[in-house]
C-alpha cells in the first residue's frame, strides 16, 4: 500500500494535534459561582498573628473541632463569617462551655484578635449557624 503526499500530511497532523484534544481541558467559566463559605478563620501559633498558621472553613453548624496543630493557637483572624454563624472558640480539647475563650461573629474587627484572659490558647472550636 503506498500512501499519497495529502494521505502522509494528514495522518502526521492528527498524530500531532491527536495529544492536544486529549489532555486539554474545557475552558472555565468566569461567570460559574464561586465556593461560598458560611465561615472561614485562621488561626496562629502567637498573638502577633504571624508564623505557623491554619486555615479552617466550612458550610453550616459543626460539631467540636480538636484537629489544631501546634498544641493550641494564641491568635486569630477572622476571615469569612456569615451573619447566620459564630464560631466559638475554647481552651480545652472538647470544647467545654467553662473553657470558652472568645467568639468569633461577623460583627468583629478583620484584624488579629489575641487570645485573653487565664485561658492563653485555643485548643478546640465549634460553629453555629442558624
């Protein structure tokens, strides 16, 4: 079988774009809605708000959340609440109501909150929306 010079071009041109059309991805959409939050803060290891941090945020009500590293944290930013929530934040690891330290409402300053009072690190937090 031998193969015309418009057969070879055309079999080597879709052997080259045949890659592109596979791994391309569909274009986004600049209109599509971004992930909303109903709640979102971070969390430091100092009062300054710097060094080590975590980043926590989610969708409705929560249960108690221990998972935060570096023992406890001393410092926060809020960065997302919604009117409908407050994120309460305590000095224990189970978030029992004598230990609460402070909450956090949307009505708060966007700067860094330190942590007061006896109880200097947060060590457990929950979330309540309405």
């Amino acid at each position: 079988m031998k193969l015309n010079t418009y057969e070879i071009c055309t079999i080597i041109l879709a052997a080259l774009t045949f890659p592109t059309f596979v791994t391309s991805a569909p274009p986004t959409n600049p209109n599509s809605p971004k992930v909303k939050h109903d709640w979102a803060i971070k969390l430091y290891e100092n009062q300054q708000c710097t060094g080590k941090s975590a980043e926590f945020a989610g969708m409705g009500s929560s249960g108690c959340r221990r998972n935060i590293p570096n023992g406890g944290t001393k410092g926060f930013f809020k960065g997302h609440i919604d009117s409908t929530s407050s994120v309460n934040l305590y000095g224990d690891d189970h978030c029992g109501h004598g230990y609460k330290v402070d909450a956090i409402h949307s009505n708060i300053d966007d700067k860094c909150k330190k942590i007061r009072g006896k109880k200097k690190h947060i060590k457990s937090f929950d979330i309540t929306c309405s």
